[in-house]
C-alpha cells in the first residue's frame, strides 16, 4: 500500500494532529505501507526520508501555523505518479486540501480526508472581529463542501461524525480514532519532576497537557481551581503546553490570585520530562468543549494517571466508558467538586489509577492502523473515473 498523505501542519509544531499524523505514520510503516508525507517548511530542516517539506509563510492571526505553496505542492504530481501510489490521504482543510484532490484527481487517485478540528467552535477565537454566528455558519458550509469533494471522511468520534451528518456531508464517514503508541509510554520520575520545578512531594497536584489555546477552555479550569483551593489551599494546577492564550491566561492567573496555584511549565519533551510531568501529577483534568477525540486523556490514563473531564464532543467516547476517569459537570462549580473529591478520596483515586491503563488498552494505536489499512485497501480497490 503506498500512501500521499498532505498536511498544513506537522512537527515541529506541536499538536494532535502532528501527532496523528506521526502516530499513523508509524503504525502504518510497520505493516508495510509506504508512506510519503507532504508538511509545510518552519525553516531549515535535516533530511527526513519519505518527507517532502514546501516553502510557507506564517499566517496572519495564528503566527504557529504555516500556509504553503499549492504550486508547490501541484508540482510533485508527476513525481508522485512514479511512486504507484494507491491513494491520497488530505489531513487537514487548506492548501493540503485543495492541492491533494487536485492530485489525486490528476492521477485518477481515491482521496480521503480526516476531519480533525470542530471548526465550528474554533475559527471564531482566531479571527475575532467576525460575528461568531458568522463564522460557525461559515464552517459548516466549508466543511460540508469539502468532506462531499472526496471519497470518504475519517472521525476520530462519534460526536464529530455526528456533527458531519447534520451539516449535509453525504459521503462515506468511517470512525477511526488515532490511538496511541502504548509501548512509548512508561512510567517518568515523579520526584524528579517535582523536585526540578519545585513542587513539594506530597502537594496536591492537577495536570494539564496540551496546547494552551482559547478553544481549550482553560480559562474554565483556573476558576474551577480558585473554587477547589478553598477546600485545599495548597492546590496546584500544572499547564503543560504553550499557545496563544498563554498571556491571557497568566494574567487571569493573577487576576484570580492564583499565583501560588498555578504553575506554566511550557512544551515539555514527550519521550522525557512529559513521562516524567504525568507521574508527578496526581490527577489530569480536562474541559475543552471542541476536541474531535482528546488524546491526552488517553496518554494520562496508559500511564496510571486517573483523569477528570467533561465528556464533551470527542472526549465522550473516551470519559464515558472509561473506568479510569471521573466524568465531571460541563460548570465550574461542579467540575470544581470534583477536583477536591478525586484529591481528598485516596481509594478512588487508587481505584482509577488501577483501571485507567487497562482502558487505555482498547485505544492501542496499531489497532486502529490495521482498521486504517483496511479502509485504504477498500477505496483503492474501486474503480476510478
């Protein structure tokens, strides 16, 4: 099986999809496939076999993101057409889109496409000066023209397919969540972290990870912690994970008096010191309302790691059959009751702690790349136009 994959985005900048992608990547590589990925050039980079970098400029109101060039990208057409590729796989809905079923459509090639943000709930953070409504509507639309402009759609939840249906996409949906690489994951050094960024041993500790973005909600989880720390003063809450709403949620850090609660520790490397910023955590909190599946709940949880979430959008897949999580209210003070009862309630957190990796287990992400190869075999073997 060889695969296009195209991408706006990709390490070094960090996020789930980067991850997807590299996850699949992967698992994908290891049962035979030949994988060759199109991203976007953040500056000089080494050799990376199977990865075609094109030029790109920032982008006007997200500077982490990159646009490149549908020139470039249209240009390895001919190249790609020597490869005997079975199909184009597009990850996300700009440049990649419209480039990748322009090549696809050149080499009478399937396309398929995976439906990774709610831009629904996202767009409206970015470009502030649009009405909301406005932007949501023009979304769905945008969404619903792409996703019927290919040959499937993949979702990583049941919520995001859902959301599909109802703004008119009639293409096949096939729900396939990224999963994770479980043999990567290993217990880190709880004290080490601890000791390095100050944190007493026994201090009661939340941990979030994750991009620090608006659409993440975590100006949510900060007012649940002024609420919690009145029951345990020394509280902290970890934000693991930089973005563009880091200022603006330091300075509401201060606002609520929270300094002493709330600790920044900024990108941490995932084979090293994140290992080690999970162990160090007693519990993992979470709130966003726009995931389409929420894979950090899923890492936390491989790791022992007993998790408190919303069960909203894609994370209702994962909290709500998950015997290692806590599913907490959708408002602050109840999420908040919830943050002192998984600290104060030694047995259950004891209880969740044992049961989260064992959960963790039906989300292995070499699972979901036999489900992934079985698709693109599928579409391969139609006949195309």
């Amino acid at each position: 099986m060889n695969v296009l994959m195209i991408s706006d985005v990709y390490f070094p900048r960090i996020n789930g999809v980067s991850t997807s992608i590299e996850t699949f990547r992967q698992e994908l590589t290891a049962r035979g496939a030949k994988v060759f990925l199109v991203a976007p050039a953040y500056g000089a980079h080494e050799h990376e076999a199977d990865i075609t970098r094109i030029p790109s400029r920032t982008v006007l109101f997200d500077p982490e993101d990159r646009i490149m060039r549908y020139g470039s990208i249209t240009a390895l057409t001919e190249f790609m057409g020597k490869q005997k590729l079975d199909l184009v796989h597009i990850q996300t809905p700009f440049v990649a889109h419209y480039a990748g079923t322009a090549i696809a459509r050149k080499l009478k090639l399937p396309s398929v496409v995976t439906y990774h943000t709610f831009f629904e709930e996202y767009l409206y953070h970015y470009i502030p000066l649009v009405p909301s409504s406005w932007m949501q509507a023009l979304a769905r639309r945008f969404s619903r023209s792409q996703c019927n402009d290919v040959d499937a759609i993949i979702v990583p939840s049941s919520a995001m397919e859902n959301k599909l249906l109802s703004y008119g996409v009639s293409k096949p949906i096939h729900r396939i969540p990224t999963g994770i690489p479980l043999a990567k994951l290993v217990r880190g050094d709880r004290a080490a972290f601890r000791a390095h960024h100050g944190i007493a041993t026994h201090r009661p500790t939340l941990l979030y990870v994750g991009r620090v973005a608006f659409e993440k909600n975590l100006d949510f989880l900060l007012r649940a912690t002024a609420l919690a720390q009145r029951e345990i003063p020394d509280l902290l809450l970890v934000i693991a994970g930089e973005g563009p709403a880091t200022k603006m949620l330091q300075r509401l850090t201060a606002e609520l008096r929270l300094e002493q609660n709330v600790k920044f520790v900024g990108y941490l490397d995932r084979q090293s010191s994140l290992l080690d910023c999970y162990s160090a955590a007693d519990a993992f909190v979470f709130a966003s309302r726009t995931e389409t599946q929420g894979l950090v709940l899923l890492e936390a949880m491989a790791l022992g790691l007993p998790v408190v979430s919303t069960a909203v959008m894609g994370t209702h897949d994962i909290v709500s059959s998950a015997s290692g999580a806590v599913v907490a209210p959708d408002d602050i003070e109840g999420f908040a009751r919830e943050m002192v009862r998984i600290l104060i309630d030694h047995t259950l957190r004891a209880r969740l702690a044992e049961e989260a990796p064992k959960c963790a287990l039906e989300w292995a992400s070499g699972t979901m790349a036999e489900k992934m190869l079985a698709l693109y075999a599928d579409l391969a073997a139609r006949p195309q136009q």
